[in-house]
C-alpha cells in the first residue's frame, strides 16, 4: 500500500500490446516517474488505483465478452449434431485465440462425450476453463440463444413453409454441410487422439463394434 491505494506492477510491453497503454499513462521510454506512475529500470510499471482502473477485472470483462461473441457465431452458423461443431470451436478456440492447449481442448470434448446431455454442452466446460463458471455461462448463453431465435421462435412459419421446394433445398444443403462438418471432427479428434498402437486398436475396436451393432 502507498499513500492509502493498493499498487500493483504491470510490465510495460504487455500493457501496450493488451492496449492500455493510453489508459495506463505510458510513455513510450520513460523511466523514474512519480509515484503515481513510476518506472523501474528493468522496465517494470507502477500503478495506483487513482490513476488505473483495475486491469484484470477490466481483462476478465473482456475475455468473457470475447467468450460470449465467439461462442455465438459458433451456435449461429454451425449445423449439425454437437460433433459438427468441434472443427470450428478448434480453430478459434486453440487456433486463434489459444485460449487453451490442444490437450485441454480433447479433454473438454471427452467429457462432453461421457456426461449425459449433447456433445455441445462441450462449450461450457471450454468456457470455464477460459474463464471460470461465469466463461461457462456467457459460452453456453452465447452458444444456444440463436439456435434458439433460429428454431424455436420462427418455427411456425418453418411449420407452414416447410414443403416448399425452396425450403427444401436449403434444408438439403444444410444436411449436406452437416455431414461435412463432422467428418471434419472426425478427422481432427482422430489425428490428435489415436497417436500409438494401443489408441489405434481401441479406434478400431469402437468402429467395429458401432458397425456391427
């Protein structure tokens, strides 16, 4: 504590690139500030609560709105079963964000697969792993509000409509793309999943036994 406010150091390089330099008060190359801003020489910053908002709530904010968009165009433009949704949630969810590790994300999708429910309330064990229980909430939100604008609210009209051709055609595209996409899930859990004989003779094993059933 110095002069009644909690102080808290944040590296300079990290505050810019996260874009709170103008908010934090950096110079580019400032070293020794006052108090109220001071700069080490090993180019550490010191902040007091009169001079920053808090910065990890203000972080925390933000991933969960991130959260909350991403998941959202993932529940608005997915089709399909809950597998079809797994290439898309890869790409962002260890490909563009790296939010988590590859491993975290099969992990998450194992345990969709073995609790009760759909595959997809997958995206609320990745969003508290992001962000805790409220990144789970803001994930699952996010996740099933336009399948439920999309369905549940115009399906009287769907109802109606139905058997148009033009409707139908939409519906076959969709299947189509559907299939497309979870063998895209197939092929991305399998090539990170089966990595030695023991995982492959399970894979086999599985396939045989869902063939013949």
């Amino acid at each position: 504590m110095i002069g009644g406010h909690a102080r808290f150091e944040v590296s300079v390089d990290d505050a810019k690139t996260l874009g709170y330099g103008q908010r934090v008060g950096f110079p580019c190359c400032t070293q020794n500030r006052d108090a109220g801003g001071a700069f080490s020489e090993n180019g550490r910053a010191v902040a007091n609560e009169s001079r920053i908002v808090d910065l990890p709530g203000r972080l925390e904010a933000e991933t969960r709105e991130a959260v909350f968009t991403y998941f959202a165009e993932a529940g608005a433009f997915v089709f399909g079963s809950g597998l079809a949704i797994v290439p898309f949630l890869y790409g962002g969810v260890v490909g563009d964000f790296h939010w988590l590790t590859e491993r975290q994300f099969l992990d998450a999708v194992a345990v969709a697969m073995i609790t009760p429910g759909p595959v997809v309330i997958t995206v609320s064990f990745i969003g508290f792993l992001i962000a805790g229980f409220p990144g789970a909430v803001v994930a699952g939100i996010g996740t099933f509000l336009p399948c439920y604008l999309f369905t549940v609210v115009p399906a009287p009209y769907f109802k109606k409509h139905g058997k148009r051709p033009d409707i139908l055609a939409v519906v076959e595209g969709v299947t189509a793309a559907a299939i497309g996409a979870i063998t895209g899930a197939v092929i991305v859990l399998g090539r990170r999943s089966v990595v030695d004989v023991p995982t492959a003779v399970i894979c086999v094993a599985t396939v045989g036994v869902l063939w013949y059933s």
